[in-house]
C-alpha cells in the first residue's frame, strides 16, 4: 500500500467516525402491528426497494439504524398498540411516544381519553396528526379539544402538510385534498394557542414550500422536519434542496428538524441522513442543528 492510499485511508476513517459520531433526533418515525401489514408481498418504493416484510421485521431494523446512525430520540407514531410496542422493546430510552391519527376519534380516543392517555404518558407528542388525508384541517372544530389539552400539558404537535401518495384519494383516503394540505391552513391554530408547540411535517411538501417558510417568518414559534422529502424520489429532493436553501438565506435554519418518515423502509433513515449530509451549502454545523441541536431545543431536552 502506497504512502498517499495510507493517508487516504486514515482520513477517510477520520471522517467516518466523525459522522458516525453526531447525535441524531429523528422526529418522524412510523411504527406498525403485523395486521398493519396483512398478507400482502412486500411494497417497493420509488426505486424498486422491498418495504420489510412484516412489523417484526420493520421495528428490528428500525432499531439496528437508530444504533448505526446514533440517532438517541426517536418520535414513533402509530396505533397505539404499536407504539406501546415499540416502547416495550425499547432499552435504550429512544422512542418518544407519538400517534397516527387522521381523523378526531381515532382508535375510539375521545378528548377525556386522549388526555388520561398523556397524563399516563402513553402519548408524548400528539403526531402525526394528518387531517388532510380525513377531509379536515387542524384548524376544524372538532380537533379544538385536542389541541386545548396539548396546549395545557405543553404537549408538542407535529402535523402533516403537503400531499399523500399519488393516486391515494382514489383507493383509500378519498376525502384527501390537496388543498387541505397547505400550511397556511393551520394559522388559526397558532393564533388560537400561542403557547403550543407545532411542527409542520414534510415542510408544506412539493405543494407549498413557500408557505412554510413565510409561516415560519411570521410565527417564530412554528418548526419544521424535513420528512420525507429527504429520499422518496428525485422531485421531492428537488424542492427540499430550494427550501433549505432559501430557509437559510432567511435565517429560519434553526428551526428546521430532520425527520426520516421512514414508512416500511428503513433504509430510508440511512438514505435521508446520506442525502442531507450531501448538500454542500449547509455548513457542518448546520447539518448538526437539523440532525440534533434543533429538535433538542424544540422538545426541551437536555443535551
């Protein structure tokens, strides 16, 4: 082996170890029960990657990220049962305890339900709440009891912006509008509880980027994770990279969160902190905000 290869090689560990080193909080992780996934075959994604094979599957992978990539928090969210699930097998105190829910009343969890449940800390972040794929908005009546409790127990919120999967208001979300998805959407909810801590999911998707980040001006208190965009196909990539740039130009970075929405595929977490590690214009202490500081500040962690 040459000199210069020597070196090369010693730098190259160098930096692998100093990126396997950063602290990541993934604020957006799915969980899910074995009849979540049925007797179907595995889905593919956007470039022909089989999804996990079933939720035994899914979680056992899951974790083998959250240990490669050090990611120390994770927010889970699904039906309850799989959360609690998640919890149950968690020993290394990572999962933040969430729920899916896309319409008021899901699981048959009513208002005085939903807060016995966060005074049992069964739900630590109310998310991913995701009206749109219901027909509502955040801003609808009937999510207001939720939305009290989660003010009065400084529970934060983490809300689905941007669209679904395409073709998905024709075979099971046929209530879902893309209209219903838009950031600005949710203003009501800021005015209405100022003191409630919300983050947009997807970051107002490849529908409303722009509307996010005026939210974002105009409310300081408003986050966002990156979600999905990170890695489900080259278009969305497209818009995340013109949002965080001009994000940045804003000076808004410091509230911006990574999250994976990692669905049945796990490698999407490698694959999204690849992607973002990729972008040359965020510094490397930006890149430490988005994968750590941020959301450290948002969920009021100690570091």
């Amino acid at each position: 082996m040459n000199k210069r290869l020597i070196i090369f090689s010693a730098l190259l560990l160098q930096f692998l170890l100093a990126q396997s080193q950063t602290k990541i909080i993934d604020m957006h992780i799915h969980s899910y029960t074995e009849s979540d996934f049925g007797g179907r075959k595995p889905a593919t994604d956007h470039y022909g990657n089989k999804g996990a094979v079933n939720a035994a599957a899914h979680l056992s992978a899951t974790f083998a990220a959250f240990k490669k990539f050090n990611i120390v928090k994770a927010v889970v969210s699904g039906n309850p049962e799989s959360v609690e699930n998640w919890a149950a097998n968690d020993n290394g105190h990572i999962v933040i305890k969430g729920i899916l829910m896309f319409a008021p009343g899901d699981y048959g969890i009513d208002s005085i339900k939903f807060e016995q449940m966060i005074k049992d800390k069964k739900i630590e972040v109310f998310g991913e709440v995701a009206p749109y794929y219901s027909g509502t908005t955040l801003s609808d009546s009937a999510w207001q009891p939720y939305l009290r409790i989660c003010e009065k127990y400084d529970i934060p919120v983490g809300v689905h912006t941007g669209g679904g999967d395409p073709g998905g208001t024709y075979f099971w979300s046929p209530k879902a509008r893309l209209r219903l998805s838009d950031p600005y959407l949710i203003e009501d909810v800021l005015v209405r509880y100022p003191k409630l801590r919300i983050y947009l999911m997807h970051a107002g998707g490849e529908d409303w980027p722009e509307h996010a980040i005026r939210m974002m001006a105009y409310y300081p208190q408003l986050y966002i994770d990156l979600a999905v965009m990170l890695w489900v196909e080259p278009n969305t990539q497209r818009y995340i990279k013109g949002l965080l740039k001009n994000i940045k130009e804003a000076g808004y970075l410091n509230r911006v969160m990574f999250g994976s929405d990692q669905m049945i595929w796990p490698d999407a977490i490698e694959r999204s902190i690849r992607f973002l590690n990729s972008l040359p214009f965020l510094t490397k202490k930006d890149k430490e905000d988005i994968l750590y500081n941020n959301a450290v500040r948002f969920l009021k962690l100690k570091k």
